[in-house]
C-alpha cells in the first residue's frame, strides 16, 4: 500500500535538532527515514538493516525472497519473518471480514501489475480471477498455497517492518526518534505528523502527538494508479475493483501495532464508508477519513491521540 502521510517534524519534542541525526534510504519501494538521538545514530543502520532483510523476505519483486517464491512454487520452506507476516495477514483477513486479503495478489500483481509493466484491466478478465486467503495453509517453517494463489503484502509489510525495527529499539532502550516508511510511522517520542491533501498540494492535517510509542497509518487511493484514480491500487476484494469512496484514511494509535493499523487503513479504504466507520470504532485508536467528495470525518476520541494545529 502506497502511503500519503509524511513526516512533517521528525523531532521529538523533547530534543533539539543538535541532539538528533536522521538518514532516508530506500526500503521496499518507498523512502525510510529514521531519526535517532545523535550518541545512539549507530543504530540507524541497523534500523536500515532490518528493513532489507523484511523486504527481501516479504518483497513479491526479489527472486530470492520467500513471498516471491510461494507465489512462484507454491509450496516453499519460509523463514520466521515470513511466517509472523503470514500469520498476522491471516488474523487481519479474519478481524476484517475479508476486506484485508492478501491473495488481493492476483489482481494487484498479475492484472494491474502496479509498480512494473502496469497496464488497464477489464472488468470482465478482473470477474473471472479466483481469491482465497483462507486457502493458505501455513506452519512455522513451510507455507502452502493453490496455484491459482497470488499473495501481495503491500497493505501491512511497511508496517510489519516498522514493527521490527520499533521491537528492536526496545530491546536496546532506545526510546526518542522516529521510523518512518513512507505513511507507516512509530514515533518513539512524541512527534508531529501530518496528512497530505488528497486533492492537490499542500498538507490538509496536522497533529501533535500527546504520547511516546505512538503508530501512525494511512492508506490512500491517489498515489498509485493506472492512467486515473478509477485505476487505483486499493482493491476491494468483494468486488474485485479498485475503490472509489474514500480518498484516504489515517489511523493514529498507542496500543496497536503498525502492521495492525496499515492492515485496517487498507481494509477500512474499501469499505462502504458507514461499514469502516463501525469497523474503526471497535479499536482503540483515531482516524481521520477523507472521502471522494472532499469530506473530513474525523474520530471523537481523536484528541486523546494527537492535538490538531489549527
């Protein structure tokens, strides 16, 4: 999933831009940056490590990755990233009732091939291709799927892989910065985020975070389509076209992780706009929802999150 929040303030509140050193590479086909308090930049790297290793194993592009493979041989041995990301993909399918489906694959990757070779599909070849992330069958070391199975991670690997690269900060008490993959961002402290109108230049929201260890996700439909927005990559799979309602959604949490929040943003962008606001509601979290028609449908709880500048 292309994402449309960026970063407008990297720093933690509490530090100055002196304390702080922030680097930007490309991970799994977007930009990385993360910020770190300057004696602790050593980890930065690290952090960079982590994310090449998450996009060789979850990256439908790499020959050599496990992802690539399954959808290639269909019955492979995987590694224990591959596995959680798995294991989580099938969670999320089942929490969403199917809005979250991975096997979503075989139209993002075989039909409109977003991001190599893209191409306009016919509603008629998108009618006859088979779904089926329930036909997945997975176990620690090993991952079975139908030949007919196309996985495409892109709706939570970003925040899968902020998600690791957060866990290991933990583990070495590393707690100001920011780790930012494109519209996945964990901020370790408390930052300032903002979202990028939908329709034109310019941001249309900007927040304050209120605590540490807070994730933030947004899914949108207008970074990355085919020829115009009616192609866009965010599939229904009920329907198998790409949707049209909501031009993007922000979730904003502190107890949920950002492969949770990137999977909801996605299965939230293709539903009935009634049906994802009752979706959200169930979760501990924000959101900001802009439809088509320019309208801004924000949580009532958005303030214990973040304070929106004005």
């Amino acid at each position: 999933m292309f994402k449309i929040v960026i970063l407008v303030c990297s720093l933690p509140l509490m530090l100055t831009a002196q304390d702080l050193i922030s680097r930007t590479q490309v991970h799994m086909g977007t930009l990385v940056t993360i910020t770190l308090p300057r004696h602790q930049s050593e980890w930065i790297e690290k952090g960079f490590k982590r994310f090449k290793e998450l996009d060789r194993a979850l990256s439908s592009f790499k020959t050599d990755g496990d992802i690539y493979r399954l959808n290639h041989e269909h019955n492979i041995s995987i590694g224990s990233d591959t596995y959680e990301a798995l294991r989580l993909s099938r969670k999320y399918f089942v929490q969403t009732q199917g809005y979250f489906d991975i096997s979503i694959g075989a139209i993002t990757k075989k039909h409109y091939r977003f991001g190599t070779a893209e191409r306009i599909v016919k509603a008629s070849v998108l009618d006859q291709e088979l779904l089926g992330m329930q036909t997945l069958l997975l176990s620690p070391d090993r991952a079975v799927t139908p030949k007919h199975i196309t996985l495409d991670l892109g709706g939570m690997g970003k925040g899968f892989a902020v998600d690791q690269v957060a866990s290991l900060y933990a583990q070495h008490n590393i707690t100001s910065g920011t780790i930012a993959a494109s519209g996945d961002i964990y901020c370790l402290s408390r930052c300032e985020i903002a979202v990028e109108n939908p329709f034109g230049e310019g941001i249309i929201a900007r927040f304050t975070t209120h605590h540490p260890h807070t994730a933030v996700s947004t899914s949108g439909n207008y970074r990355r389509f085919v020829h115009s927005i009616e192609h866009n990559h965010l599939i229904n799979p009920k329907t198998k076209r790409p949707q049209q309602r909501i031009a993007s959604v922000t979730l904003i949490a502190t107890a949920l992780s950002n492969s949770a929040l990137d999977a909801y943003a996605t299965a939230a962008s293709v539903m009935p706009t009634e049906s994802a606001i009752d979706f959200l509601n169930k979760f501990k979290l924000a959101y900001v929802i802009i439809t088509t028609q320019h309208d801004q449908i924000r949580s009532k709880n958005l303030t214990m999150f973040v304070t929106p500048h004005h």
